[in-house]
C-alpha cells in the first residue's frame, strides 16, 4: 500500500511559521530539549547537576545551545530527531512512569520542537554522544527533506550541541543581551543553571516559592516581595502565596497596586508549566473578577497545546482556575480579619472591584460586606462600624440613613448632621445595590431609609391643611415662574425639615432616580461609548424627566414670599426662581450648563436689583438726613399747637410721641413722614400768607 508523502520546506512554513508565530521561542524550545535530556540523565545518576550553556558568535550568524544531558545514539537520531511527531522525550518519559513508576519532569511532548529553529535558521548542525556509548554523531539539515548524519570525532563529551545559522534578517538573536531577555521571558524558573557566553547563570534556577517555604513567615513575605518587585514594575499590595499539591501546582500572586480601569480587564498571570514558561502575561487562568492580581504560576496539571503557547481548556484547567480564585478569596478574608486597617488600604485601591465581587459572589458578600468600607457624613465607615456608631440597641433593627447620588453629599450631610444622624453616600457603583442585598440575605437586622426622595416622612414632615391652603398661592407662583423661565417639568411641594437655613431641596422620583444611573452610565468613557452628539441627545433627554421642588415651611425666606401676595414685579420673581437654583446648587448633580447658565442670569439680574435698591436707599438716607436738619432748625419757630396738629394728623399722638416714633424708623420712614408733615407745614404757610381776597 503506497505511503503518504511530505514535504519538509511545506511543513516548516505551516507548522513553524503558524504554529510559533513569535521568532524567540527557538530558544525557548531548545533549552527545553537541552533541560529535557539533563533530567533524563538524572535518572540514571540522581547526582549529576546538568548544566546549558548557550554561546553567539555573530561573525558566523551562529547561536549554540549545549547541554551535558543523556545524548542521542544513532536510533533515537533516526527515529526521534529525525521524524517529525515522534517525541524520544515524550516516550522516554512514559516509558519510566509505566516501568519504573519515575515521574520525571520533562517538558517535550509532541517532537516538533526543533521546527521552531527554522523559523529564524538556514541551517541547524546537532553534535551528540549518548552517555553510554563512546560514538558521537553529526546530523546537519538545510530547512528541506534531506539530512546528513554521520560519525564525528568533534563531540568528545557526552550531551548534545545544537548550532543554529540564523538568516541575515534575524541576527537580532546574535545580540547578548537578546538572548538573555529571551531566556529570563521563558527559562527564568528552569531547575539547571543557564550560562551565556561563559557568564551565569543567567536564570534564577530556584522559583521563589522554594526558597521562601523555609523562611519564618515575615522573611518569607520579604523574599517574595522582593522577587516580584525585581521581575514586575508594579508594587505588590497582598502577597498571596499559591501551594496547591493537588493540582501539582505552585506559585506566588499578589494584588497590584496599579490602578484598574474598567470591566473589560483582566488578572495577568505568567503560566509556566515544569518552570518552563508557556504564557506570559495570559489574561485567562484567574477568575473574571479578579482583574486587580497578577502573579506567576507553575503547573504540571495542565496540557500544553502543541505549539506551547496555551492549555487545553480541560477538566483540570477549569479546577484550577477555581483553586486560584478560592486562594484569592481567602486571602482578601484573611487580611479583612487579621489587619483591617490595611485592609481599608486595599480598599482605597479596589473598592469597585471589590464590591463588584461581593455583588456576583454570595460567599464572598456574606463574609466580607460588613468589613467593606462605605463613604459617610463622618468619614469612611465599614457597615459594621456604621451600626455600631448609629443610636439605638445593638438588637434593633439599624437603618440606613443613603442617598444614591455622589453630587448630593453637601445637603444631605447637612439634613443629618442637624438630626445628629449617620448618612451614608452609596452613589458609587454598585454600592445602592449591594445595600439592598444587604437587607435581602440579613432580613430583621438592617432597613434603608433613602434621603433624596420625598415620601421620606422622617425627614421631610407633612404639614397641616391649614398651611397647605395658606402655601398654595406661593407654590402657584413659583409653577409659573419655573415655567416662564423654561421649566415646565417642576413639581412644587412644602413640607417642614431641618436645618431650618435650607430653603428647598430637589428630590427624586424612582424614575428619576433610575434616569440619573442611566445618565452614569452614558457618561462612563470605559462602559459606553457613542458619539458626542449622541450622548448629548440622550443626556438632555432624561434631564427633561420631572424634578421635586420642595420647599421648607420652617425657612425663613420661604414664609416671608408666602406672605408677600403679590409676585409680579421682577424682585419678587427672581426670589421665586431663585428658590429653584438654589436647590441646584445644593443637588451638584443637576449643574448642567444650561442650570449653570440660568443661574448666572439670575445672579447678574438680582445683583441689578440690589444695586438699584441700594441706590433708592442711598436717596433716603440723604433726604431723611436733611429733613432731619431742617426739623431741628424749624423746631423753634413752630409753636407747640402746630407740633401738635402736625403729629395729630400723621399719628393721631402728642409731640413727644411723635419724636420717639421717629427715632425707631427706619431712613425711608423718616424720609416719607417728614416729607408729609413738611408738606402739610409748607401748605399750611402757603395758606396763611395768601391774601385776602373779596
């Protein structure tokens, strides 16, 4: 039966070019088979060390891996090295667990491994000596069908030595400090020292992990902050140490101090497998919520793809991922517990994804959301803190005085500082809806009390029909005011609340409430994205839903306008308008520049106003003064019956009366009866120096 036929040059440019995309994993790939021989050696002879050297010479465009590991004899050249697929390592390996029951920690599996050298090489030339034979061998290849082995005198120690040709366009990999990049990318963590060009070793040969498992536990925690400081440019906030026997799995992760930025990153983890690193920086292996770890793992349970560069998305796979974010979990508990200050630290860093976490995750929200701190009108508090700090018996029921919105903090911290009440700011995300978990999952412990919404009878009073009736003209007035300014979609309300100096509020409806997240999240440059005019369209959209104006029958002003009765002229108009601002002003949130621009028309016009006032009352206060003189030098030349007519037909009282009523006015009052009695003075004159006519 004929045979199926291949083609070398065919399968280099489909396997090596697809299968290892990135040009450096040559290197990687031969110092695995060089590791590989020296643990098979070590089989044979538990005390042989095992070293690689890898040497450039960029005269001869030439790198060279050499090992003093097992060697190949003819027929482990023919029917290994020589057949693309048949793996000696592989075999060998399998060969020992069945037989011997030896689990040796090889990493070649698949047998192309030295494919990859044709990536990069016009010519790969292998040296070896099989260590129990004294005859060495001398295979070249050209990157096509043929090779050439034959006998050498060139290989005087046992081992082998692989020279890679690299073509013109990559003697970048003739560079030392290249190639030593290279090596601690995916050699750092081999257990056999690594030389280059007679300088090493180059790689750490011991993880961290290792060293460190026999350390007191605060040298430990040094050792491995150091090494990760070394190897990552972030700082380490939370060591977490990862010892898995189960899964045969080792390693060291660490929470970032690195800001996060939204909800499409991920944790990062360096994925070695043997020591041998197959993933740097692999975005998959640690659960979605934990995008604030980083880390290096090492694991033996997982099975590499054929090009090395990922594992099969098996059953040991997905139980590994979980291991990682139980140990991840813990660690989080565990600092919460043992060192809560520093916890808060964390917290600082990672609040959004730690309350994302307690949000999806019930496990994690029952044991930690008492310790998660939450922004307050006294600081940041855990809720834990908070119930402890709130009135009442620590078996009641504690309410939970929030407002859903950051831009609100101002006023209601004010409302509650006067009630000598604890408020609490869950406007960040997340936060309202892991409140009402809170209540859902500890039923009879805790109950919200929402401060920005006007069925809130504790805080904002009902007040009686009598009020209601004599307010109503007000609210009428202020309706159409809003109005003519624009705004037709304001409800007026009067209700009585603290502190009495706070004229009105702005507060929500559900709905609105439920606009004003919306309206979040359309601002959100990492969860939504749209064109500028879009976004705009949207945003005037749900700021056209209704608004609550609600006034505060206690406040000063507020009764003052109620009494007033009439609203027409433009004082009284700005005051109106001026109620609704001012609410703005408090509720940050609603400082849209058209509000914005509003307000500043009202500020310019009030400010005209209060120029004009203080000019009128500048004219009376020069008239009131010179009336004034002009009483004191007419005094003595009116008689005491004209004071008395004077004062009897402006007050119907005596002179002294008369006198005293004066010193308690105001300029404009003086001014205005002086003027009178002046007027009357100069008219009654008039009529006694006229004369008389028949």
């Amino acid at each position: 039966m004929p045979k199926m036929k291949s083609n070398f040059r065919g399968l280099v440019t489909l396997l090596a070019k697809n299968l290892y995309p990135e040009p450096d994993v040559f290197v990687r790939e031969l110092i695995q088979n060089a590791h590989d021989s020296i643990q098979l050696r070590r089989v044979q002879n538990p005390d042989h060390a095992g070293q690689i050297h890898v040497s450039l010479e960029a005269g001869n465009r030439t790198i060279t891996f050499s090992d003093d590991g097992t060697g190949m004899n003819q027929f482990v050249i023919e029917e290994f090295l020589s057949t693309i697929g048949a793996s000696g390592t592989g075999t060998m390996t399998a060969d020992l667990k069945r037989e011997a029951q030896l689990d040796v920690a090889t990493i070649g599996q698949f047998g192309i491994g030295l494919l990859s050298a044709f990536v990069v090489a016009e010519r790969v030339d292998v040296y070896t000596r099989h260590f129990q034979t004294d005859e060495a061998w001398h295979w070249v290849n050209l990157g096509d069908d043929e090779y050439s082995l034959n006998p050498t005198t060139e290989m005087p120690q046992t081992g082998s030595q692989v020279i890679v040709t690299v073509k013109p366009e990559y003697v970048e990999f003739l560079r030392e400090e290249a190639v030593e990049a290279v090596i601690r990318k995916y050699a750092d963590l081999l257990p056999v020292p690594i030389f280059l060009n007679g300088r090493g070793p180059v790689n750490a040969v011991r993880p961290p992990w290792e060293v460190a498992a026999s350390l007191p536990p605060v040298e430990r925690e040094k050792h491995l902050t150091a090494f990760l400081n070394r190897r990552y440019p972030d700082f380490p906030l939370l060591i977490i140490p990862v010892n898995l026997p189960q899964l045969q799995t080792q390693g060291v992760l660490y929470i970032t101090d690195q800001p996060i930025p939204g909800l499409n990153t991920s944790g990062l983890v360096d994925l070695y497998q043997n020591r041998m690193c197959l993933r740097p920086r692999d975005t998959e292996l640690l659960p979605d919520w934990a995008r604030f770890v980083r880390g290096i793992i090492d694991t033996r349970c997982l099975q590499p793809t054929a090009a090395r560069d990922n594992v099969h998305r098996n059953a040991d796979y997905y139980a590994l991922r979980r291991a990682l974010g139980e140990l991840i979990l813990q660690a989080i508990l565990d600092c919460s517990n043992n060192s809560p200050d520093y916890f808060a630290k964390l917290c600082n860093w990672h609040h959004f994804h730690f309350k994302s976490i307690a949000l999806t995750d019930d496990r994690f929200f029952d044991r930690l959301i008492l310790h998660l701190p939450f922004e307050t009108s006294q600081g940041d508090l855990t809720l834990e803190q908070y119930r402890a700090k709130q009135a009442g018996h620590p078996n009641q029921v504690t309410p939970i005085y929030y407002f859903p919105s950051n831009a609100d903090s101002t006023r209601f911290y004010e409302l509650c500082r006067v009630r000598q009440i604890i408020a609490l700011n869950a406007g960040f995300f997340f936060e309202e809806s892991l409140l009402k978990k809170l209540v859902d999952r500890q039923p009879g412990r805790w109950v919200l009390r929402r401060l920005d919404q006007i069925d809130s009878e504790d805080f904002y009073q009902r007040i009686s029909d009598e009020e209601s009736e004599a307010f109503a003209p007000l609210l009428t007035a202020i309706a159409d005011a809003l109005r003519d300014a624009g705004k037709p979609d304001v409800k007026v309300t009067v209700r009585r609340f603290e502190p009495q100096h706070i004229s009105s509020m702005l507060l929500e409806a559900p709905q609105t409430a439920m606009s004003d997240s919306l309206k979040g999240l359309l601002n959100h440059p990492l969860l939504f994205r749209s064109p500028p005019s879009i976004q705009a369209e949207m945003s005037e959209a749900l700021d056209r839903r209704s608004k609550e104006l609600l006034l505060n029958a206690s406040n000063p002003l507020v009764q003052r306008l109620s009494r007033l009765g009439n609203w027409n002229d433009e004082p009284a108009r700005l005051a109106l308008r001026g109620l609704y601002f001012s609410a703005i002003l408090q509720s940050r949130g609603r400082l849209s520049s058209d509000n914005t621009m509003e307000i500043s028309k009202l500020l310019e016009c009030s400010l005209n106003e209060l120029v004009s006032a203080h000019g009128a009352l500048a004219g009376c206060q020069r008239e009131a003064a010179a009336l004034r003189k002009l009483v004191e030098e007419r005094n003595d030349s009116l008689s005491g019956e004209e004071w008395k007519a004077a004062s009897r037909a402006l007050y119907g009282g005596s002179p002294s009366e008369f006198r005293e009523r004066i010193s308690r006015s105001t300029d404009e009052e003086v001014a205005r009866t002086l003027a009178e009695m002046l007027t009357m003075n100069t008219s009654a004159n008039k009529q006694q120096t006229q004369p008389a006519t028949t």
